[in-house]
C-alpha cells in the first residue's frame, strides 16, 4: 500500500539519496579524522610529531593522536619522546620551528630525528643552544642505531657540542646543518659504518687548532666513516682524525677554516692512528684564515699515519703554507692529479707514488724525494709519462703509446678514485719501447677509466 499522493518510485529514491547522504558524511568524517591538518605523508607514518604551539613545545602521538607531551622545556620534551620509543624505535617529526634547548638528551635506542629542513639560521627545522650543553648524547646503541636529517643544530655559540657518539654502528645524517659550536660540530667515539650526507659543518670549533667541525676518533676509535657532498666551513679546523680507519671525504668542500683545514694526528702514547684515509674530487680553498703559521689544506703528521690517498682534488689559495703536507710517517701516501692553485705540497713521507704532479706543485725543500717513493724527485722530472686510459666495454686488454724511448721500469695504475685500478695488471711480455699492455682480469660491460703513469 502506498503513502497517499507518494508513489512507491519515489520512497524508493528518496531513501536511496538519504543513504548516499548519510554514507558520503560518513566517508568526510572519517577522512577528516585521519587528516591532521598540516600534517604530510611523513607525519602520518611517525612515532611522534613534535611541534611548536606558542612557548610550548608540544608531543603529539603520531598512533592515538594524542597530545602526550606539553612543556616549555624543549629538551625535556624531546627526551621523553625518546624514551617513550626507546622498546620499539620510530620516526620522530619535527615541524618547523625555533627549539631552544636547555639540557642534554640522552639517546640510547633505534629512532630517526627528521625535520623539515632549514633555510637560513632562523627559518626552518632549529634546535637552538642557549647554554653550554652537548645537545645529543648518542651512546650504547650497538646496531642499526640512529638517523638524523633535514635539520638544523644551533650552538649560536653558547653549546660546547652538537653530537657526541659513543658506541654506535651504522646510522645515517642526511641534510644536517650544525652550526657555530664552540668545541665540536659533532664527536665520533667507537663509531662504525656511519655515512654523513649533504651534511654542512659551519662556525664550529672556531677558537683554535685543537677544534673544529668533527673530532673522529677519541677517545675511542672510528673505522669506516664516509663524509659524502659535504661542506666544512669556517671551523677552527674543518676535522681532526686520531684513532681511525677506512675514513672517506667524496666530492666534499673544505674552505675558509680559520686554521688548517684537515688534519690527520699520530701519538703512539695516545694511542691515535690515522690510516686508509681518502680524499676523492674534494675542493679545498682559503683556509687558514687567522694566517698562522705550519697551517695546510690537509695535514698528516707523525709517524703512525699511513695509506692516504688524496686523488682528483682542487687546492686554490695562498693562505695556507702548503696545500698538502706529508709528514715523516712510514706508511704510503699517495697524490693522484691533484689541481694546485695556489701553495704547493710538501713531501717527505718514506712511502707512496705522486701521480700527475707536476715540478711546479712541490715545495723544493721537499726534493729530492725519499727512496721508497715512487714519482717524481729531482731526477725523475722528464722521465716520465702519464695519462688517462679508456678500455671499451667487453675487451680485456687495451694499449697505451708512451713516450720514454724504452721499455718502462715501472707502471702505476689507479682508477683515480683512491682505489685499485679494478684490479688490472701491465702485462710485461706485451710491453716494450712504445706500448703498454694493460690487462683486466675479465670483461667489462661498461667502459673501464683507468690513470696511468710509466718510468724509464
């Protein structure tokens, strides 16, 4: 029976669009719910966001949505955010924002710290000193610890250091800018597999030789630490190495660090050793700002250091005393075509090859060259011949034509990356007064760059 003067077509419609109504009110509630406004995929996957409302510095679970944390203590609130995800590890957001921390926070469980990014000292993702604090105490962690990026540590010159890192093996900075310290940027102590990327070390340390952008290596050690596209700029020294091994700068800047810009130390009573350290296509310019004296772009002193390879780097400047100072020490140091412009090197290490060094770029004093080295010396300059090499994809053998006028005493082979030329070899029988044959262990599928450098 119908409704009178309503035909059954037209209920029928009629409660249809009602539950069309219903449902899509429904769909914008839920949808409304799970949207924070603001909020960005990486909100939406977080632990916790921290954000800034007023004076309050405000935790905010990134599971219930719950405001967890309100204080205006910026440290405290970050501590307890840490702590919180201490059992599981997670994602810590931190919105854009000024964070003036008071106290030091204490980090000893799996988590990332991602902000926003920073587009000057007051515009962005900051956390901003306002004592004499070590901001982050990173310790204990074991593996796969910790991340850091998009970020900016603010010293504004009150903060004794930005990082501190005791026990901690394989954690990722990305994008971190730490700023005006007055001792250290950041502190490696038995650190293992860290990777820095993109990372600026700015107007830290910037009171003497002795401080600077990173202290690797004491008082415990570092070992295979790569420094990849990153900036070291007027610090006091740009890094210091002591007590490490397998340290990596790729495609870095070193410039205007008011002392030396890298150095590498030795002390036996100490224990420190700075061994397998490259340096690969990085700029150096005008550092030793303050012009001191015995200050270098890069400087390896002592005895106990050993195996650097410095290769396919630019030195511009004549602030320093020497572009590149290799001390007594036994192990090899290794120069590959290095850009001079400005101060020259000096060389009196007992071991190692100068690849593509011209006379022009040694300090004389340095001449003639120790007997374990390889390259040139007084005598060797105009005996030699040198070279890039291409050998096409999918062949094993290339040639090269020198130009010694006899069969070579002696060929270096790099990749000019600072490591093993992928492992080719000269083939002696193939070689004479015009050739050189070099050979790779099998075919490669792309084309094979190789330096080349030959001695009569």
């Amino acid at each position: 029976m119908g409704i009178k003067g309503v035909s059954r077509t037209t209920i029928v419609l009629s409660v249809a669009l009602s539950a069309i109504i219903i449902a899509s009110a429904l769909i914008s509630v839920v949808y409304g719910a799970s949207q924070d406004s603001g909020a960005d995929p990486s909100e939406l996957s977080s632990s916790y966001i921290i954000f800034k409302e007023g004076s309050s510095t405000v935790a905010r679970n990134g599971t219930s949505g719950a405001i967890d944390f309100r204080s205006d203590n910026s440290s405290f609130v970050f501590q307890r955010v840490v702590d919180q995800v201490k059992s599981t590890g997670g994602l810590i957001h931190v919105k854009p924002g000024i964070y003036l921390m008071t106290a030091q926070v204490n980090i000893t469980s799996r988590c990332v710290i991602q902000g926003e990014g920073y587009s000057n000292i007051d515009t962005g993702t900051i956390l901003r000193a306002v004592n004499n604090i070590t901001m982050f105490n990173v310790y204990s962690m074991g593996e796969w610890g910790f991340g850091m990026r998009s970020i900016m540590l603010d010293g504004d010159n009150k903060g004794n250091i930005g990082i501190k890192v005791d026990f901690l093996n394989r954690a990722n900075f990305y994008d971190v800018m730490v700023y005006d310290w007055k001792e250290w940027g950041v502190v490696l102590s038995n650190a293992t597999a860290l990777n820095f990327n993109g990372c600026k070390f700015m107007k830290n340390g910037a009171i003497s030789a002795a401080t600077g952008g990173v202290l690797l290596g004491d008082p415990g050690y570092a070992f295979a630490i790569t420094f990849d596209s990153c900036q070291f700029d007027w610090c006091g020294v740009g890094a210091i190495l002591r007590m490490v091994t397998t340290v990596t700068f790729r495609s870095c800047i070193i410039e205007n660090c008011l002392y030396s810009g890298i150095r590498g130390q030795s002390d036996a009573s100490e224990g420190w050793w700075a061994q397998q350290v490259y340096f690969l296509e990085s700029y150096f310019e005008e550092n030793n700002v303050i012009g001191s004296s015995h200050r270098r772009d890069i400087s390896i002193e002592g005895p106990h250091c050993g195996y650097w390879t410095i290769s396919n780097c630019i030195f511009i400047g004549f602030k320093v005393n020497h572009s590149i100072a290799a001390d007594w020490m036994t192990g090899p140091i290794n120069i590959e075509n290095p850009r001079i412009y400005g101060s020259p090197i000096y060389y009196i290490a007992e071991s190692g090859y100068l690849l593509g060094v011209e006379a022009r770029d040694l300090d004389p004093s340095c001449l003639p060259l120790r007997p374990g080295v390889t390259g040139l010396s007084s005598e060797l300059f105009g005996n030699e011949d040198h070279g890039h090499l291409i050998i096409p994809a999918n062949q094993t053998i290339a040639y090269i034509n020198h130009s010694l006028g006899s069969k070579p005493s002696a060929v270096i082979l790099t990749s000019g990356t600072g490591g093993g030329a992928v492992n080719a070899w000269v083939d002696e029988t193939e070689t004479d007064r015009g050739r050189i044959a070099v050979c790779l262990p099998k075919p490669s599928e792309t084309p094979v760059s190789l330096y080349w450098v030959a001695y009569r």
